[in-house]
C-alpha cells in the first residue's frame, strides 16, 4: 500500500511518466547537467589546448556523465541506486586535474582518473558498515550541506561572475533574479505543467529576458550557425595513452575520498525524498549507488573525459518538482549523450546566460537545504547534538570562508579541510563518536553485568 507521503509525489521514485512528460521533465534535468560543461571547456584553456581538444574532451565527459546517469538510476542488481540522481562533471577534480595535466598531460589525467574511480568502487561497500555512524540527524547534516555546497557556484553565476575580481552588473542581476522569482512562483502557484515544468519555464523565460536586455547573449547565438548538426568527436594521439604517476597517487586519493562522501551525502538525499516513509537508512542503494560513482568515474578516465560524479542540484530539483521517477534520469543520461554528438545543440545549451543557470541551481539547493534541516531537528534535540553539529559546521564552513588558510596547512590538515560537505559531514562522525564514549561504556558495562 502507498504511503500518504508517497502517494503525494507527482512520479514516483519506479513509476514511469508518459512518453512526452518523460522526455520534457528529462530535458529540465538535462539543462542542469549542462552547467557542468563548462568545467572541460575552462580547463581546456587552462592547459592551452585548442578547440578540437575541447571538444572531443566535451564529447567524452558528456558520454561518461550520460552513461553513468543510466548505471546509476535503471537498477541494476548489483549496481546503481535505482534514485533519480544523474552524474555530472566532478567540480572537486578540477584542481587535481590541472595539475595531472600540467605534469604529463592527458594520458596522465586519464590514468589518475581511472585510480580514482577505483578507489570510489573499493570504499562502496565499506558503507553498510555505517549503520550506527550516522544517526538520522548526521544525516539530516549531510542533507542540508549537499545544498550548502553549491552556494558558491549558484550565486556566483547568479551575479553573471565568470572571473575572481569581476564587478556585478545591474542587467545581471535582474535576469537572475527574474529567473529565480518565475521559477519559484511558477511552484508555489502554478498547478498541473506549470508547476512541473517550473525550472524549465523559468529558464526559457530568463533568456528570452536576458537575449532583449543583453546584445552579447544574441550574438553568442550566432555562433550556432556556423556548427554542424552531428559530428564524431576528432581523437588525437593525446587520446590514446594512458599513464600512471605515483606523486600523484595521495592527492587524487584523497579527492576520491572526498568524492564518495559528496555523493554519500546525495544519495541519502535521493533516498530520503524518494523513499518518505523509510524511517532509518537503507544502505544497500546507497552502497550500490557508491559502486556506480566510482564505475562512472572510472569510464570517464578510460574515455578520455573529465571525472563525474552525482549533481546535488538534480536531486533538489527532483525533490523540488515531487518528479522523482528514476526513469527521468535514465532518458536524461541517455539524451546526454546523444547531444554530445550534436555540437549545434550543444553550443546552444552551453551558451544559456550565466544569471539563468546561478538561478536554476539556487532554486534546487533551496530544498535540499531545508530538507536537510527538517530532518535534522525532527528528533528531540540536546546537547551533545548541539555541539557535533556546531563545531562540524565551523570548521566545515571555514573551508569555503577561509580556502586560502588551508591552502598553506599541512598536508595531513588538508587531507580532511577539504570542501564544506565532506569535512562537515567527517567531523560530525568524529564528535558524534567521541562525545559519546560514556553511554559506550556505560553500555558495556550493562552488558558485562
């Protein structure tokens, strides 16, 4: 028998829309996943590559990201979470990428990548082991910091910020915050598609707002004229090595660490909004969900693209929208990658104004972080609860307040101070386990006696 929660969900976690919802709702998903597209396109011109080089990087992250989106939610029997929780350019690999890129190139970034994916396949099933390690209201942390990490990002994009220094200009803000207010109103007061479409129509809505405010998004569209409707992507002899470096081994291990906590913390978000009336953790999606991020992850480094991981900002979209058919996220991967080989609809998708997409990110961090808050506080509070997740969220917050301070620490320091959502979430297991030591061994002593 459905729940009373469950049944007011618009799709189900396993119920399939109709063929035309399913592919409207997947293409709302699709133009969140394309906000990562620009992290292959940025880090080509970091390394000083040229346009074929970018392209083909594009196309084989695109496919690595779609492929996984499909592993991750068909479920599979002994992989993938079956939640809807597509995956997306890996934001926490940038900087390490760089620097395997500097060293030695693609054939090097390929081969660390493949490293870490591994090391994320070989952390999944340690998970089911964390039954008593996170308590429902860890988990409600771990929740609300999946959308605290996207902050950065969604407001900068927001303001239309592409570079450190830049100035906020008065047209931007009034497309982002146009687009912001449709797509929110569009939930609380839409009814029927409205309501379901409400990312999508707020994005079509801002560009056009932003195409008559601004000349310089019009005549980026220009740019789509002149690109061909398919192409194969043009593999380079850069393509077709992959090497190893043992230098690089601990920090792309320790990124890897950091990035199966991230997604830790996503797909207990997915269960949670998927699957309302569990009361505690089920962690076996959870753990089969972790092997199907470290296999795309892998994919990724055997392809020749950028590391993926789950996006947060797809699952608050989901929770957002009550649209929570895994099916979604399947048609999603699926049309990512066949738009990888459309470089005409790519430029167009990669050309969306900067204040849309900061707008479509806040609005689905806005749930995630009061789900997570909910959860949090549902059960009776004290406390030792007070201080675990106070003191995990100073220091984890300091990370993004204070990155330059940690930059200059300690290799073992940095090894933890990494990212507020996996430093957060590491200190709230450590305090919870340490402030709690009395009722462990009052509880032994019970036993003993």
């Amino acid at each position: 028998m459905i729940s009373e929660k469950a049944s007011a969900l618009e799709y189900a976690v396993n119920e399939m829309p109709p063929a035309g919802h399913l592919i409207v709702l997947s293409i709302q998903h699709v133009l969140l996943m394309f906000i990562s597209v620009a992290l292959p396109i940025i880090f080509t011109s970091q390394i000083s590559e040229n346009y074929e080089f970018g392209a083909t990087l594009v196309t084989f992250s695109m496919i690595a990201a779609g492929l996984g989106s499909i592993v991750q939610s068909v479920g599979l029997p002994f992989i993938g979470s079956g939640y809807l929780c597509p995956n997306v350019c890996g934001p926490s690999y940038f900087s390490v990428s760089l620097s395997a890129a500097w060293m030695g190139g693609l054939p090097l970034l390929r081969g660390m990548i493949l490293i870490a994916g591994l090391i994320e396949m070989a952390l999944s099933p340690v998970v089911q082991k964390l039954k008593h390690v996170f308590p429902k209201f860890i988990v409600g942390l771990v929740v609300a910091m999946v959308g605290v990490s996207v902050i950065k990002m969604s407001v900068t994009s927001l303001f239309g910020l592409e570079y450190k220094g830049d100035a906020i200009r008065s047209v931007d803000i009034v497309i982002g915050m146009m687009s912001l207010l449709i797509m929110v109103l569009s939930n609380l007061w839409g009814k029927g598609f409205v309501k379901i479409y409400c990312l999508l129509i707020g994005m079509i809505a801002g560009w056009m707002l932003a195409v008559m405010l601004e000349p310089k998004y019009l005549h980026g569209l220009i740019r789509i004229a002149e690109m061909p409707l398919f192409a194969l992507p043009s593999v380079g002899p850069e393509f077709r090595h992959i090497a190893f470096d043992v230098d690089l081994l601990v920090p792309f291990a320790i990124i890897a660490i950091s990035g199966s906590l991230k997604s830790f913390g996503n797909l207990l978000a997915a269960q949670k909004i998927s699957e309302p009336e569990c009361e505690t953790v089920d962690y076996v999606p959870i753990r089969k969900g972790l092997l199907a991020d470290g296999f795309s992850t892998a994919l990724a480094g055997l392809l020749g693209g950028m590391a993926v991981d789950t996006s947060s900002s797809n699952i608050g979209l989901a929770g957002s929208t009550k649209v929570l058919s895994r099916w979604i996220s399947v048609a999603a991967g699926i049309i990512f990658i066949l738009l990888a080989f459309c470089p005409k609809l790519t430029v167009a998708l990669t050309l969306m104004p900067k204040p849309v997409l900061g707008a479509s990110i806040i609005f689905a961090g806005c749930f995630m972080i009061c789900t997570g808050l909910l959860e949090m506080f549902a059960e009776k509070w004290e406390p030792r609860k007070t201080f675990v997740v106070g003191i995990a969220l100073m220091f984890g917050l300091s990370t993004a307040f204070l990155p330059e301070l940690y930059a200059r620490a300690p290799e073992l320091v940095k090894m933890f101070f990494t990212d507020p959502l996996p430093t957060t979430t590491i200190l709230a297991v450590i305090l919870h386990q340490v402030l709690n030591l009395d009722r462990l061994f009052t509880g032994l002593k019970h036993t003993a006696g």
